[in-house]
C-alpha cells in the first residue's frame, strides 16, 4: 500500500468488532437522552478490552425552571426535548445555565488506573472555553453551532472528537455534574474491540486543563509593546504560564486556550517555550503569541485542520465577544516527543508583563504511570462573563393593585401545580439514566464476550 496516501488504509481489511454506546432510548421512543442529576456522576462508557475509542459525539443543555410550560409535564417521558414553543410567544419557561459547561467535568480512566488520565472542563475539552461556543473544524474536534447561539454564554452545540484512544484493559469515561441542577445530555461513543492487546509502543490519551486567573504580570499598566517592556529578556522562562508538565514517555500533540484580555489590548507578544526531558532552558522557543497559532499579524477567524481562532475579537478585529479570544493548535503532523518528561510554557506578553485571564486544555499521548490530575474547584473555574446575565429588574415599586396581585398568585399557583408534576417526571428520568448506564455497561460486556468467543473459536 502507498502510505503517501493515508486514505488507502480504508482499503484495509482489518480485524477487528465495532461497536457503540449511546444515549438511546432504551424503550425504543424518543426520549433518546439521559439527565444527570446535579452534584452527581454518571459513567457514559465502560468497555472491557482491547480497543479504541475512535469517536465520541455529545450535545447536551441545563436549564433553570422559571416558569410553568404549556406542555404537559407527563408528555416529557416520551417526548424528546424540543424547543418550547413558549420562548417564540415570549414567555421563557426555562433559561439556559449560561456557566454550566464549566460546572460539568469530562472524566476519563484507562486500564482501572486510580487517577484518571483526561480530566477536563466538559466544554473546554472540545474547545468551547469560556463556556463561549463557536464553529470550528479540526482534525481531532469540530464543534457545530446554530446561527443564533453563536457566542452565546451556555448555548448547545454538537461537539465532536477524533482522537484515537487505545486502550488494552478497560475504558471508563465519566461525566461529573457539579452543578445544583439537572443537565440532560445526548452522546454516542463509537470504539472497536481488538483480538490482542496492543504493544508497549502504544501510548494512551491524556487531556488536562488549567487556568490563571489572573497571570503574575508586571507590567499591565504600561503600554503593550513600549520600548521599556521590550528591552526586558526572558530565557528560562521563569514565570511563564504553564500549560503542561508530566513525566514519563510520549508525546505533545495539541491544546486550545481561551484568553481574556484585563487590559482590552493585545495580549500577544509571548513567546512559547517547551522543555523536554529536564532542560533548564527551553530547546523550542517560538516567536510570539499568535505565531503559537501558526497565525500572523494579529487572530484571523479561520478554523484550519491543526490551526484556527474560534472566537473572540483581537484590536485589529472586532468580530466576536469583546477582549475574549479561543484558539487551537493541534501538533498532528509534528508532534513534540519526550523521554523523560515535557514542560510546555508560554510567556503572557512580553518578558511575562501582562495580568490577563488564562485557561487551556492540553492533549498528548504517553504511557501510563497512573500520575495524578487535578481540576480547579467549581468556583475557581467560572468564566469572567463580558455582562452576567440579569433577572428583569421591577420598575415599578408602588403597591400592587388588588388585580395586579391576583394576577400573580395565580401565576404561582399555575407555577406551584406544573413544578409538583415535573419534579416527579425529572427525578423518574434521572433514576432511568443510572439504570440506563448499567444497561449500556452490560451491552458492552456481551458484545466483548461474543468477540471474544468468536476469536477463541
């Protein structure tokens, strides 16, 4: 085969079982989602191996109750979750949780490790950071929006990931919801069993993700690219924003990274500076901030297969959420390889003079050493939200009048009727969910075992 042409491997005949989980209904009706309870687990995946998760899609949306909805609560057991006609009369029944995708952990362990191997941010993971969505298409992820939910705080999107995940024991791949409410989730994890373990050549995934607040700057009051800052050195790298620092052996294959801008200037000028194996001074040194991103002269919006700005707006391009930028680098076709271990930094401006808000999702391969993940608490995650979202403010604060107050007693009352019938609905689907993942756990342990008999055979 001419492996110039990477499309020729489909020409292959391999061996090996495919196989998914999902969401689906297991009635066969079209409630085909699950709804996590909140400050809860629920595990979407267990697979016994050999194998490879080679693609998982997930859409997803939590919602705060604020009203009673004309449609029938009991309705809910066998509907799917369409739009509510009451949003297009004007009258919001539930609003979107505009912060839900960092309240909502993605959690994944290979070969019963006791740490995991990916623990992310459920949205940061496929690149919607700062729970800001927008388009894009790589080679690993792509993210799919509606028109109208474009840099919309908490909008749902269909997310998308491509990266190959062997595994030779078990994979377990959890989402934690921390937040206070129910969220419903669809997925669907597409994987192949394989007849032999893989070989000592093969690395497992990992994915982790961090954040600043706000950077040790010394300089964000004074003008970006003054003559002043730029006559200071940095060659070791000493203050930089950390990405990613791990032991062992593999290699560096990607991140995306959201920036908020505290100056509402250009936060560009660092330079990235990778470590490998122990160095003390870095042997990879780049040019600058946006060159990090194979970019030039400032964030264009364009989303390529390894490099792309998904959102946010830069001085020279005022498209998007103002001071808010969300780009990826994918290191596909160059990955960066270690023996000992990686240290990939970034400078925030110049010589480390910017204090700007700094988080991004790391992705490379190694082998497993069971090393330990740690994610930021709840609160320490939140996005900085350009404007929070308000409850309407009450103009009018004379006393009500006796039909203005029926008015809102029946409302509550109305309010107080549909919620006693929802709450039972919501609390019998969450109850489904879990026996629906013990259903999904067992599926997979009888595909496995007909696999493997089949092999045996």
């Amino acid at each position: 085969m001419n492996t110039a042409n990477p499309l020729q491997e489909l020409a292959k005949i391999q061996p090996g079982r495919t196989a998914r989980i999902a969401s689906t209904d297991p009635r066969g009706k079209n409630r085909d989602y699950w709804r996590i309870a909140g400050n809860s687990a629920i595990t979407i995946a267990d697979i016994e191996g050999p194998g490879c998760i080679n693609h998982m899609w997930l859409t997803s949306f939590c919602k705060r109750i604020v009203g009673p909805s004309i449609i029938p609560a009991a309705l809910e057991s066998v509907a799917s979750p369409s739009i509510d006609p009451m949003p297009v009369l004007g009258v919001n029944c539930e609003v979107p949780d505009p912060e839900y995708y960092r309240k909502v952990l993605i959690k994944i362990t290979w070969d019963n490790q006791e740490n995991p191997s990916v623990l992310a941010p459920f949205g940061d993971f496929f690149g919607v950071c700062n729970c800001i969505p927008g388009n894009y298409e790589s080679i690993p992820f792509n993210v799919s929006v509606n028109d109208r939910s474009m840099d919309v705080y908490g909008a749902p999107v269909s997310m998308n990931c491509y990266f190959a995940m062997p595994f030779n024991k078990h994979a377990k791949i959890e989402i934690i919801n921390e937040n206070d409410i129910p969220m419903v989730l669809f997925f669907m994890i597409d994987y192949e069993l394989k007849p032999a373990p893989y070989s000592d050549d093969v690395a497992y995934f990992h994915a982790q993700w961090v954040r600043q607040k706000a950077n040790d700057g010394w300089g964000q009051d004074l003008m970006i690219n003054a003559a002043e800052i730029h006559s200071i050195g940095n060659t070791d790298g000493k203050g930089n924003f950390v990405m990613l620092e791990t032991e062992g052996e593999g290699h560096f294959v990607g991140f995306n990274m959201a920036v908020i801008s505290k100056s509402g200037n250009w936060w560009g000028e660092g330079n990235d500076m990778v470590f490998i194996d122990g160095e003390e001074e870095p042997s990879i040194v780049g040019t600058g901030g946006e060159d990090v991103f194979n970019l030039a002269w400032g964030f264009q919006h364009n989303q390529f297969h390894c490099i792309g700005n998904i959102s946010g707006s830069t001085p020279d391009n005022l498209d998007g959420i103002p001071n808010q930028q969300v780009a990826y680098r994918f290191y596909i076709y160059d990955p960066i390889r270690f023996e000992k271990s990686l240290k990939f930094t970034l400078e925030h401006g110049h010589a480390n003079h910017l204090s700007d808000d700094w988080s991004c999702t790391t992705y490379w391969y190694q082998k497993l050493n069971n090393r330990p993940i740690s994610i930021l608490p709840l609160a320490d995650r939140l996005p900085l939200m350009v404007e929070q979202p308000r409850q309407p403010e009450v103009a009018n604060k004379k006393p009500l009048t006796k039909a203005q107050e029926a008015a809102k007693e029946k409302f509550q009352a109305r309010y107080d009727s549909y919620m006693a019938e929802k709450k039972p609905e919501i609390k019998n689907h969450i109850d489904a969910t879990v026996q629906a993942s013990k259903i999904q756990a067992e599926k997979a342990s009888k595909v496995h075992a007909q696999y493997k008999a089949k092999r045996e055979v």
